[in-house]
C-alpha cells in the first residue's frame, strides 16, 4: 500500500450506523486527509444508517438480497455502485451479512470490519453477549481485513475494555462502542496514510 494513494471508502451497514456517523463526524473534521467517504450502502430497507449518510450529504443506496436470485448477482449490484462511486476501499459498518466470494475477489485486502470482542475470542454474532457469559475480565473490539472466514482476517487493531462482574450485555456493548468509535477511525487514518503489508496473518506498518 503506497502512502501517496488516495481513497474513497464503500460503507456496508444494516442498521444503526453509530460507527458510520463517527467516522463521517471525523471526516467533517478533516481527520482524515486521503481518506473521503463516497457512498454508502445497506442491505436492509429505511435504516438509520442511510439518514445518517443523507445528514452527512453522502449518497446512499439499499440493495436488497432478496431482488437477486443468487449471493454473486447481489454482491455484482453492490459492486456496481461502489464502481459508480470510485470506491477502492470498503468499511463494514454493522453489515449483518456474510461477504461472499465476488466482493471479497473483486477488493482483496481492501474490505475492513469492525467487531465488538477481542478476536479470536467470541467471533460471530452477539460478541459481548459471548465475553459476558463466558465470565471473562477484559474484552473490547478488533478491526481487521476480511476474509472468508467469519471474523478470521489479519487484524490491524484492538482495544480493551474492563468487564465488571455486574455487566449486562448492553452496558458491556455501550463500553466497548466507545472504543469502537475512536478505533475504526483511527484504524481506517493508518491504512490510508500509512505503507503497510500482510504477511500470513500479521498486517505490518512499515
Ligand atoms: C457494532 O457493535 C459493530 O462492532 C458490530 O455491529 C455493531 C454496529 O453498530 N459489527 P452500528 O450500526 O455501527 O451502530
């Protein structure tokens, strides 16, 4: 990854959108400066997310799986507007679908997700839930690369979080989305900036 790139970033989203409005806040700011947010995308109909976009003056378009017969020919429509967006890097922003083979051939090493767990601990869905149940005394979040495994990309950063005996499951996720906020910025800064490699699983900043 060459330093003098400039990128535009994909949002994949399904909902919410409070990691999306963090890293659009911080755009506004000028935090980022080879980094522009160039459109947005859920797979689900009227969700937060794309009024966020929409507040942000980002353009924002649902895709709906169920419209296409198969998992390729919606990931082709996705990358057909990414394609009419210039997008060259991607951001899963609490996109609750597998990315399948086309979108992760198509931006190899160029789609990066956010989870609420210090992988490998507690992949998959609810991860705060997990971290509670399993009694353990810290956990957090993890941004990584994706790849064809659930939460199994080279990792690019982590933040810890105490866990209290007294956590629930949302005082234990409202804790970590904190840190959430801050990473995946600070994350997505690095790798637009900053030279790095993957080798194997370790993703290196030169
Ligand atoms: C976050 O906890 C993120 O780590 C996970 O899904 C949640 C999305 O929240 N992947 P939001 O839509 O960004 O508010």
């Amino acid at each position: 990854m060459s330093a003098t790139d400039s990128f535009r970033l994909g949002v994949l989203v399904s909902g919410r959108g409070s990691n999306l409005e963090a890293i659009l806040n911080k755009s506004r700011e000028g935090y980022f400066a080879r980094l522009q947010v160039a459109c947005v995308v859920s797979n689900r109909p009227s969700v937060r997310a794309l009024d966020i976009a929409a507040e942000h003056g980002v353009p924002g378009f649902t895709v709906l799986p169920r419209d296409y017969p198969r998992l390729d020919s919606y990931e082709s429509e996705v990358e057909r507007v990414f394609n009419d967006h210039g997008v060259n890097l991607i951001a899963l922003a609490g996109y609750m679908k597998i990315v399948g083979p086309h979108l992760l051939k198509r931006y190899m090493e160029r789609i990066v997700n956010i989870h609420p767990a210090l992988l490998p601990s507690f992949p998959g869905l609810h991860g705060q839930r997990q971290a509670v149940e399993y009694g353990v005394k810290l956990s957090g979040c993890t941004v990584h690369f994706i790849d064809a495994g659930v939460d199994t990309g080279p990792i690019i950063a982590q933040r810890a979080v105490p866990v209290f005996d007294y956590d629930t499951e949302d005082s234990l996720s409202d804790r970590i989305l904190v840190q959430e906020h801050q990473l995946y910025s600070e994350s997505l800064k690095r790798i637009t900036e900053e030279k790095w490699e993957i080798h194997g699983r370790i993703v290196r900043f030169l």
